[in-house]
C-alpha cells in the first residue's frame, strides 16, 4: 500500500508533527509513505526523516504561496502514484480535491481536522463551500471531542463520514530526554522558567503571556519556540512593556522534549484548540501544566 501525506508545508507545529511521526510509524510497519508539501518552508521534521531515506519529501516550491491554485495542476501528477492520500490543513484539502475532480482519480482521501474552528466557518460562502468540497472526501478524521462536535455542526447533520482519532505522541521521545542546565539556555539560575512551543499565530496568543510576565516578579522569564507572522509584533510587545530581557524567542527547534524537561512550568495560551499535541507533550515532561481553559 502506498500512501502519500499531503500538508501545506512542515513548519513547526502540531499538525506537521503528527503527521511526520505517523509516516516513521507507517515505515516501520512496512507502509509505503511519502509527503508532499505546497510550500518549501525549512522545518526541522525533514531533519527528523532524515534516517528514513524511503521517506520521500516532496515540496512544490514553484508556486511561491500555498493559495496558489496551480497547486491544482501539481497534485493530479502525485495522485496516481498512491493508493491513499491523506491531507491536512487548509487550503491543502481544497486543492486535494478539486485536483481528484479534475483528474477523475479514483484514489481514496482522507483529512483530518485539528482544530475546533477557522475563519471560514464565520462565512456563509466559505460553510456552504467546505459542505460541497468535504462530500468528495472519503472519511475525516476528528481530533478530539470538542474538534468532532464543532466539525459535525459546521458539515451539517447529512455528513456521516467523519471518524474521531485522538491525537497520540511518543512518550518515549519525551520520557528519554534530559533537560538542559538554565545556563546552558541563558535563563537565570535561580529564576523561574515558562515555556510556551506553538506557532506565532492569532490562535496562539502569546501577546497575553508576554502581557502577564511584565506583571511577575523579576526572576520570571518566558521562552517562546517556534516561529511565525507574529513574532516580530510579539518581540515589539516585549520592548514596549520592558521586558525583552526576560522574554526570550528560541524559534524553530529540534530539541523540543529537552527544552520541556528544563523550564519550571509550560504554558499554552490559545485562543481555540483541537488536542493540542504541545499541551499533551508538556503534560507527558512531568512539568506544571497551565493552559486556557479552551
């Protein structure tokens, strides 16, 4: 069986992490599986796949934005290779599918849903879209409770294929990592360490944690993993409240599950969540967990 896992591109964050430890999973149980990204963004999950030569990355870095409707065109070459696609993301289903249309392709799609909401379900146009473009979709895959109820009102009570998968990690990653000396990372010895790993998006809302550490004591520090459109107002945030000093933005890192053993607590401060795997991560470092109650 071959399968080909299709995704915006592989830049840090949950949705691409699950994806890449699925396909080493498939691997290693004898699936054929490749990735296919729209986009050529550096990432450090192809660093991940690297002992999996098998594992082919494909990216279709000619079209320079992922809306790019030629993806179209990219993806019907792909999709008569493989007996399955799975996709993830918007605007990757979309293209996926009218791809599958256009080409008559009778390969099966699969999508999985990782959050509870998007803007697309506050337009009429774009809830009336999804109902039309998610009928040729074979089955998808709900995250998580809240992801399931919320996707089942938006689709309407006459879409029946959705199957609800809990999102999973690998605990022995996390279990066998050993942390960092806070010198190691330039944070104060004898401070108090909060990290936050998620994408600089409006859903992460790290404006509210650089907000609430300018009203802790001094020997409070924030770490910020990942990158995104907002870090650099998020840096401006820091300078404009003093404390850029205290604030501290690692970017895209390997090195996730060390980082996690080394802080003191882990924080995700959302605005809306599917099952977010850098919540369920935090939870399996054994570290204080804090997150919005979303």
């Amino acid at each position: 069986m071959k399968v080909l896992q299709c995704i915006t591109s592989l830049a840090a964050g949950g949705a691409e992490k699950l994806l890449v430890d699925a396909a080493i999973q498939y691997h290693l149980k004898g699936i054929e599986v490749d990735i296919l990204c729209l986009s050529n963004k550096k990432s450090p999950f192809v660093e991940k796949l690297k002992p999996y030569p098998k594992i082919n990355v494909y990216q279709l870095g000619e079209h320079s934005k992922v809306y790019n409707i030629k993806h179209i065109f990219s993806l019907k070459k792909f999709f008569k290779n493989y007996d399955l696609i799975h996709v993830h993301l918007f605007p990757a289903i979309y293209w996926a599918v009218l791809a599958k249309m256009l080409s008559f392709n009778k390969t099966k799609i699969v999508f999985t849903e990782h959050n509870t909401t998007n803007r697309r379900r506050d337009s009429f146009i774009f809830t009336l879209t999804d109902r039309f473009v998610y009928k040729f979709i074979d089955r998808v895959v709900s995250i998580s409770d809240a992801v399931d109820t919320s996707l089942k009102t938006h689709l309407g009570k006459n879409f029946t294929g959705i199957e609800k998968i809990y999102n999973g990690i690998d605990l022995q990653e996390i279990q066998k990592a050993q942390p960092y000396s806070k010198k190691e990372l330039g944070l104060l010895e004898n401070g108090k360490a909060i990290l936050q790993v998620s994408s600089f998006t409006p859903q992460k809302n790290q404006q509210t944690l650089i907000e609430a550490v300018a009203l802790l004591p001094d020997n409070f520090e924030v770490v910020f993993v990942g990158d995104g459109a907002l870090r650099a107002q998020c840096e401006q945030l820091a300078k404009k409240l003093s404390v850029e000093k205290r604030v501290h933005f690692f970017g895209i890192r390997k090195d996730v599950p060390k980082l996690l053993k080394s802080v003191d607590l882990v924080v995700l401060s959302s605005h809306f969540e599917g099952l977010s795997l850098a919540s369920v991560e935090g939870l399996a470092s054994g570290k204080p967990f804090l997150a919005s109650d979303v």
